[in-house]
C-alpha cells in the first residue's frame, strides 16, 4: 500500500513538473517567435549599416542657393529611407571625423593644412579661395563636413572588415573623387573612397579593393591616387565626350602604370543618354569578368547617381532598378562586401531613389525589374565597351573576345613610373596603350596575370585626349567645359 502510495504522489509531482516545463517551453518560443516577428518587420540587428550626420548638411554655398551641390542631397534620401521603412532595416553606425594622419595617407599636408583654416576665414577670403580652384565652393564649415563624410565612411568601412557588418551604405558629402592630393576639386574637399581604401590597406591588411565608380563624371582624383597600386583596382563608368565632359580624364588608353598597369578601367562614353543597356551590358563583358577573376576582398562603390534619369548635369538615363541590379552584382563578386559612398548625383528624387534601390538589395531583397526596352545597350555604348576592353585586354586572359593577336606577344618585363611615361607622352613617343608593362609576379594576388602582353613593335601617337590627361586641366582645352559641373 505504501508503494503505491508512494508512486501515486511521484506521479503527481512528476505531472507537475511537466506542465511547468511545459508552459516554460511555450514562453520560450513565444517570446523567439514575437522576436523574430518584431525584427522581421520593425527593429533590425541588421547586417547592413547606414551611417549619416546631419553636420555634413553644414557646408554650403553661402553665395548661391543654386548651386546643385546642396545639403538636401544627403536629407531627402535620408527621409525617403525613413518613409519607406527600410531605415528601421538597417543599423546605425555612429559617424566620427576623420583623422589628420588618416588623411594624410591620400593626402599632402598642405591641402590638410588649407581646409584646417577655412573656420577663421572672412567670406571675402572664402570666396577668392574658391575662385582659386576648379568647382569647388568654401565656408567655415566645409572641413568639419568634409572630416564627417571621410571619417563616417571608415567608420562603415571597419564595421564590415570586422565582421560586425556584412555591407553599408554611407549617405554622406561632400563628395570625394575628384579631390586630388594636394587640392579640392569638383565640389570634392577629401577623397573619401581613397582614404577608406588606405585605412583598409594598412589597418586590416586589405590586399585586394575594387572600385566601382558610376558617378557620370570620372573620378579623376581617386584614379590617379591608386594608378600604380594593384591592391587598387579602380573601374570608372563615366561621360567622356572624347574628352570635353568634365574633369575631361578617364580615357580607356589609361590602364595603370607600373605596377598597377592592368588595374585601371574606363569606360567611357562619348555621348549623352547613357541608360540601364549599356550598363548592364559594361557590366557583363567587362566589369564581372575583371572582378570575378581579381577576386576583391572589399568593393567600394563610388556611387554617384547623376548618371541617373533625370539629373541635370549628367543628362543620362540610369534607372533606381538598374542601379539595384548592379549594387546586387557586386555582392556576388565579394561574398557581398559591399560599401557604398556617395558621390554625385543633383537630382534629389534620383539619388534618394537610387539610395533607396540600393539599401534594399544591399538588405537581401530582390531588385525590380527593368523594362526590357531599356535593357538594349546603345551603338555608342556598344563602341565604348570593346574600345576600353580592347584596352584592358592584354592584361586579362578572361577577356578572350576583346584580345587581339599581338596581344598574345611575350611580356616585355620592364616597369616605367608614371613620371616617367608623362615625360614620354608630352614628348609624343608613347602613349599609354603601347607602353612596357610589368609582368605580374605570383604573389597572393588571384591569376590576373600571365596575359600581360604589350605590342612592342608599333607604337602609335598619343590621343589628344591623353596628353590632355597629364596636362594642368587649367590650362587645357578642359577648362573650356567647366559649365558642365557648375
Ligand atoms: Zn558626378
């Protein structure tokens, strides 16, 4: 009796313990489920980071209200990321200003040292000190904006080296890629995307950075940054005109130098109306095969959105779904991490649209379509395409259908400087197409290499728009298109 007793009061209890385990286990997957709920649809731990500062809002022109370089380029998308409720999506990473030593790593000390004085300048002064330069407009507050967007994009730029992030977005400006070494250029003040590469380069051991710049202009200043760094491989997308769209460089003869010959593409259009065709289609036989076989660890798009539908400056027709489309090809290319900066782009509906496009398929969703009439590449896009290919071919086995057969001639393994092949250009010797490569030595760097072929036995005269490059844009036929920007 005593036993059964005894096993009766044991079951009781064990019941017991049951039913409390078992409400245990339901508030346990309650409380997943209304979590997982709650993000899903509200808060994000998400993998994708935006960071902004309304302080970038402070540089202005305080002597025209037109100028197309306005602070409402970095609030409207902002609230259009809002209104849309991809903002809620993604993470916040705090901003901070760039260092001087950061800076320094892009930058001459001299041009620190000038943006460091525009706080206690007289506007008079403010104003002669633009004039000075090529597009670009000063006051008190241009360096604190300037250090926001540099430093905001290195505050991206370390969230997805360490792994707290898989990719960002940096809505920040002014923009940075036309800003040369020693001087501000084209509404630029630093050059973000450089000093990103570099903090990157030598913080994180980074050895391998692609640069995608769609801004419609090229980005004649990151360019020239990185022209003989492989770690750099720089592909611009850009108006060209044969050398009349501003800053007027960004030839497809411009390869690299030195070592960093092979690492430099432009693709430049010389004519207006540009649309999604003939980007998806620079895409698919250039820009995808190039990176596949570079294999980046980190890719940074400059991102200018005048090349956009509707922008006044650029006068092309890249749609917010294509550049979704391109922002999606570029994560496969580099287990998706992507950052991307803001360039141009003076259009507000197009850059927040195209902001907007690129945020939800930097989150994971699947970009819209687009029209398939606007899919087909334009004759002149097609010609832009095989020249800057039949240019970068000789350095890329992967690019068989732009190879030529002197293109399959022994490397003639000899390195010039840049210096050095400025001096042969002005002197009409060489031009950068026929100039003696280097061989690629194997190194860590994926097989890029063995292709590098250079004709040694015709040499054909520079391009007027080459000489055009290397020349003081001042004083070159250039300047005559400085209306273009501003
Ligand atoms: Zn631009």
């Amino acid at each position: 009796m005593e036993i059964v007793e005894y096993l009766q009061q044991f079951l009781f209890y064990d019941l017991d313990i049951l039913l409390v385990c078992n409400c245990f286990v339901t508030l346990s997957v309650g409380i997943v489920l209304v979590r997982a709920i709650w993000r899903w649809f509200w808060v994000t731990d998400s993998r994708t980071v935006v960071v902004y500062d309304l302080d970038m809002a402070l540089h202005k022109n305080i002597f025209s209200r037109m100028h197309p370089e306005r602070p409402e380029r970095i609030v409207q998308p902002l609230r259009l990321l809002v209104e849309s409720r991809l903002m809620s999506r993604l993470r916040t990473v705090t901003s901070r200003e760039v260092t001087r030593d950061e800076a320094l790593t892009v930058h001459t000390p001299e041009h620190w040292n000038f943006l460091e004085m525009l706080k206690g300048m007289t506007n008079r002064d403010l104003y002669k000190e633009g004039e000075e330069l090529d597009s670009v407009y000063l006051s008190n507050d241009s360096f604190r904006s300037a250090k926001l967007a540099a430093g905001s994009l290195l505050a991206i730029t370390e969230e997805v080296l360490t792994d707290r992030a898989m990719n960002g977005v940096a809505v920040i400006r002014p923009p940075g890629h036309h800003c040369k070494a020693e001087k501000p250029m084209g509404f630029c003040l630093l050059g973000n995307v450089p000093i990103a590469c570099k903090f990157a380069m030598e913080k994180y051991g980074v050895e391998r950075i692609l640069i995608v710049d769609w801004d419609v202009h090229h980005g004649n200043g990151t360019q020239d940054m990185f022209l003989e760094d492989r770690r750099i491989f720089y592909m611009s997308l850009h108006r060209h005109d044969h050398g009349y769209f501003y800053p007027c460089t960004g030839d497809p003869n411009v390869v690299g130098t030195g070592d960093g010959v092979g690492y430099n593409l432009n693709i430049a259009w010389n004519e207006s109306r540009k649309g999604d065709g003939d980007y998806l289609q620079a895409f698919y036989d250039l820009i995808l095969p190039l990176a596949s076989r570079y294999q980046p660890q980190l890719v940074f798009i400059s991102a200018g959105f005048d090349s956009g539908l509707g922008d006044p400056l650029g006068n092309c027709c890249v749609t917010s779904e294509c550049y979704g489309i391109m922002t999606q090809h570029l994560m496969s290319v580099c287990k998706g991490k992507v950052i991307l900066a803001l360039e141009g782009g003076y259009n507000l509906t197009t850059v927040s649209e195209g902001i907007k496009a690129c945020c939800s398929v930097l989150l994971g969703d699947y970009p819209n379509h687009i029209d398939p009439e606007n899919c087909v590449p334009s004759p002149g896009g097609i010609e832009s395409i095989n020249t800057a290919g039949e240019k970068i071919a000789p350095y890329w086995d992967n690019l068989v259908r732009f190879r030529k057969p002197e293109d399959e001639r022994p490397v003639k393994e000899e390195a010039v400087s840049i210096h050095e092949y400025q001096e042969e250009s002005r002197n009409n010797h060489s031009s950068i197409n026929n100039h003696p490569a280097t061989n690629h030595p194997a190194n860590n760097h994926p097989p890029a290499n063995n292709p590098v072929n250079q004709p040694t036995e015709t040499v054909s005269q520079p391009t007027a728009e080459v000489l055009r490059y290397y020349s003081d844009f001042r004083h070159s036929s250039c300047h005559k298109s400085r209306s273009f920007i501003s």
